[in-house]
C-alpha cells in the first residue's frame, strides 16, 4: 500500500472557508491531519467557523483576507506561515456568482466577478508559489488547489460572465503548474470543476435562472441539472472536500495541471 492521503503536520490556507464549499474542505482538511488557515472576508462567520471546526482537536485558525488585493494576500500568507511556521496547500475557493442573460450583463458585475474569481486566484498563486518554491516556507512539496468549476467545461445558460471566469481560471492553473514544474519550484498546481452544490451561492443560482426566465420554480431549475448528470444527483459538499483532499495529498504526487471534475459526469 503506497497511497497516502495523510496531511499530517501539512499547513493549509484555504480562501472563502467561511461556510459552503470552503467551509467543507477546510473541516475535511483538518480531519485529515493538516492546520489550516481560513482566509475570508467574513470576519465574525470565519470565526465561528474556526471554533467549530476545532472543537474536536484540529487546529483551524481564522486570518481576514479579501483575495482582491495584494496587501491582503502578504498578510494572510505572513500570518499562516507565523501560526503554523510554515504554509504547504493552498486552495484558492473564494468565489462570487452573478447570475445575467449575455443581453443582460452589467460592466460592475463583471469586473467584480473577475476581480474575486480570476484576479483572486492569480494573487493568491502567485503568494502561494513565492512562499512555497525553494527557499521558502514549505516543508516537503506544496499544492495549489484552484476552485474552477463544471461552468468552465459546458454551456449553462445564464452564467456567462461567471463561466468565462472559471475558464480563465482553469487556463491560470495549467500555466502556473507548467511554470511551477519548470522552474523547480516543486509545486503541483490543479484545479476542481465542482458540479452544482446547494451553498448559499447554488441555491441563489438556482433562483436566478428561474428569475432569467429558464425554468418556472427553483424545483424544475434543480431537477434540469439532475437531468443533465449521470449519477442523478446534485454534488455535496463532502464529494468536494473528499476530492480536495486526495488532490492536495501525496497520493495525487504525480498530478499536475490538470482540471478534476467533480460534478457527477453532468460535463461529460
Ligand atoms: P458561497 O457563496 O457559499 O461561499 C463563498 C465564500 O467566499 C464566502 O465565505 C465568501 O465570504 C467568500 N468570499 C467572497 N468574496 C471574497 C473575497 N473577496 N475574499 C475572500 N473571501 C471571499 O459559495 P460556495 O458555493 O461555497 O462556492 C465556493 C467556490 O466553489 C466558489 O469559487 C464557487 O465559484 C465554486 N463553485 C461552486 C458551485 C456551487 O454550486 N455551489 C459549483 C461550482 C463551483
């Protein structure tokens, strides 16, 4: 037996952690033996979060962070690395949805939705791999987790904007993972496609394509994405932080640049 999906003494920073999907990979981090950092905007929720997730014994810290700026990144990255003294996996989860018919797009929307999901998750590459290269803080090896999406893979009405986002983001994570092979710097990068999971940000889009005129009740929304994925189900958060897990492990020690779908075969 050769796999190991321990991350013990493994120090993580993992954005938007304050409840959904991030939430979930954070717990599922920790269970499997890492510290981890939950980087967000959400200060007093993170910190719940924080508590709750180190009731049983795993250490689980809070740090603010609007991935946006640069600022914000040092000092979350100088924050994680002076906690735990040193910083090995990222995952870059922090993300926004704003849901538009492409004859309904807003400028602001847009750019707010790169700036969060693709200015975001560059940043945080890019503090990531300063700290993670030779020299730097980690131990044995880092990993960059990027949070795509199955958006990034198939032609969902109503989210273009946001789809383009997570396609920029899936080609931003290939890059850096070539580079970061090149280079030496002994950091694989990936990313997820997660299918639609009911957070607080799948219900809303499940609201909005009712509002944009492609379903009659947020019941016939869900039950058309269903229809399209082949396992019969929506995804949950645990099918992503299962999966975040085994990609930030030493058992995905040969996995680099690479989109994983998690999304139940729905862009197969
Ligand atoms: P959510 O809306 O429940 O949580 C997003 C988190 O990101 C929140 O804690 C929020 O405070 C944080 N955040 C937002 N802007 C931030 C900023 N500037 N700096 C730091 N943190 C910020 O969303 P959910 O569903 O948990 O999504 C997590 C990731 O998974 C996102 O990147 C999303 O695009 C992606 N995803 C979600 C899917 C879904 O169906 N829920 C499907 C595919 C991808």
């Amino acid at each position: 037996m050769t796999t190991n999906f321990s991350l013990a003494g493994r120090k993580a920073l993992v954005t938007g952690a304050a409840r959904g999907i991030g939430a979930g990979i954070a717990k599922a981090l920790a269970d499997a033996g890492a510290a981890v950092m939950i980087g967000d905007v959400l200060a007093e929720l993170s910190r719940d979060t924080a508590q709750t997730l180190s009731a049983g014994g795993a250490t689980v810290r809070f740090t603010p962070l609007d991935v946006t700026s640069d600022d914000s990144w040092s000092a979350a990255v100088a924050a994680t690395v002076s906690e735990f003294g040193g910083f090995d996996i990222l995952v870059n989860n922090a993300g926004i949805e704003i849901s538009a018919l492409v004859t309904e797009v807003k400028a602001d929307d847009l750019r707010r939705m790169f700036d969060v999901n693709v200015v975001g998750t560059l940043l945080g590459m890019k503090h990531a791999l300063r700290e993670m290269r030779p020299g730097g803080s980690a131990g044995k090896g880092g990993s960059v987790l990027n949070i795509s999406s199955v958006a990034a893979t198939i032609a969902f009405p109503a989210i273009s904007g946001y789809s383009a986002s997570k396609s920029a983001v899936d080609r931003a994570t290939r890059i850096a993972a070539v580079e970061s092979g090149k280079l030496g710097y002994g950091v694989r990068v990936n990313c997820l496609y997660p299918g639609l999971v009911p957070t607080d940000m799948g219900m809303k889009l499940a609201a909005d394509i009712v509002a944009c005129g492609l379903a009659a009740t947020i019941e016939e929304a869900v039950g058309d994405v269903i229809g399209q994925t082949p396992l019969g189900r929506l995804g949950e958060v645990t099918d992503m932080a299962d999966a975040a897990v085994f990609m930030c492990s030493d058992a995905a020690r040969f996995i680099t640049g690479i989109g994983l779908p998690v999304d139940g075969g729905m862009g197969t």
